[in-house]
C-alpha cells in the first residue's frame, strides 16, 4: 500500500510540473515565449505596435501586450505594482520614478528622441507660424499637463520663447491634447512631430524654433519584477536594433544622441 501511495504521490508531482510547463517564459534554451507586457508612451503607440507585431512573427511562443498612456500614469502604476516587463518612457523624469523606486531591472538606455511641433487643423486655416500666435485674440490651445513629458517640454518652449500661454484644457496624454486638434475643439495642440505625422490626414504640423530647447530623450528599461524577462530582454534588443531604429525613424523620432 505504502509503495502504490509513493507511486501515486510521485505520478501526481511529475502531472503538475508537466501541467505548468507550457506557462513558462522561455524553454530549456533560453528561447523566449509566453505573455510579454510592455508599458509604453502614448506617443510610441504606432512604432511599438509594429515592432511588438514583428517581434511576435520572429519569436512565434511570444503574445506582446501594449498598455499606452501618459509616461507619468505608467510609472506610478508600475510602482504601485502593476505587472510588466517592460517600460518604454516618453521622458528621463518619468523613468526616474520608476529607478528610483528600485523597480528597474539595471540601467535605462536612451532608444530615441522626440520634439514638439504645434498641431493645426489641415490646411492651417488660422495661419498659425510659430508659438507667439498661439496667444492671438480667439486663438484655443491644447497642451499636455506639466507632469507628462509632452507638457513639460512645452513649458519649456514657451519658457524659451518668453510666451505667456493660457491653454483651454490640460491632458494626461499627448494623444488627448492632439484629440482636441482633430475634433475640432481647439485651434491648435504642442504635441510631438511623431504624433502629428501620424495624424497627418487630419493636422498639420507646424515647426518652430524653440522646440530645440525642449527635446525628450525616451529612455527603455527591463523591469525588475518582469515575469517573462527573457523575452524582455529580447524585445529591448529589438527596438535598439537597425530595424527598430527604422520604424522610429519613419514615425519622426530622431536617434539618440551620442554613439
């Protein structure tokens, strides 16, 4: 009895180890699969959603899944403990809540650059040529709230360009401030040259000097609580590699300064 009770005891822990094999993150050789989470700006959502569908076809055991919203909204959500492996900021500022939390798997690395230009309506119809106009009697703006990257660097701007501007709504997010543009709330949004190209059947973008004075880095990091970090690490990979840089480059970020 005793000897068919072992038996069945160890036929039992064999079935479970083998029942939960399919959920682990990478087999035996380090290949990854499973769920990849990937916290990531509201601006990185075409270039992300295309490199996590190329990412997908290279590593077929891979599922990725995109939470995009303002950098501020997911650093506080990483750090109150929200699963992920990923976190791609719009803004060094941004991630530093994340390292400085101790929720980061090693250091952040710098995969691009953004830049602000004001978007108008197609055809700019108020003829709207740089940041003084925006503060044209009649004239209505959109900008991101000051802690979101999109709005810290349009405070920077209009500091540089020594503009005094009341905006009509303040949003969590560079998509919401571009919303307002393409639902014909307001005249005119600061948002980023990626987003406004994205939207380009809709806005225009217009460049203005000052935005020089206001350019984000985007940095990306591993989390330290990622449950799949193999395929995290594979999915960083794959954003600083050629292909990566590419599909960037095509969306209107610059590359990251330096070497």
């Amino acid at each position: 009895m005793r000897t068919l009770l072992a038996a069945l005891v160890t036929a039992g822990l064999l079935g479970a180890a083998g029942c939960g094999a399919d959920d682990r993150p990478a087999d035996p050789t380090g290949t990854p699969r499973g769920t990849l989470t990937v916290f990531a700006a509201a601006s990185l959502t075409e270039s992300f959603t295309t490199l996590g569908r190329e990412f997908e076809a290279t590593h077929p055991g891979v599922r990725v899944t995109f939470n995009f919203a303002g950098s501020s909204a997911l650093a506080t959500q990483i750090v109150q403990g929200a699963p992920a492996d990923v976190f791609a900021s719009a803004a060094p500022r941004n991630m530093a809540t994340v390292t400085e939390a101790g929720a980061a798997d090693g250091a952040p690395t710098v995969f691009a650059r953004n830049q602000l230009v004001i978007a108008v309506p197609k055809g700019n119809p108020d003829r709207i040529t740089g940041l003084a106009d925006l503060v044209r009697p009649g004239v209505t703006v959109a900008l991101c709230a000051e802690q979101v990257p999109c709005g810290a660097a349009a405070r920077s701007a209009l500091d540089a360009a020594t503009v005094r501007l009341t905006p009509v709504t303040l949003e969590q997010d560079v998509r919401g401030a571009l919303a307002k543009v393409t639902l014909g709330e307001v005249d005119a949004a600061l948002v980023y040259r990626t987003d406004a190209r994205a939207a380009s059947a809709e806005v225009d973008g217009v460049e203005f000097p000052e935005s020089a004075a206001a350019v984000n880095d985007c940095p990306i990091v591993v989390l330290a609580d990622a449950t799949n970090p193999t395929a995290a690490r594979a999915f960083v990979d794959q954003i600083h590699s050629a292909r990566g840089r590419a599909v960037l480059s095509a969306a209107g970020f610059q590359p990251p300064s330096g070497p």
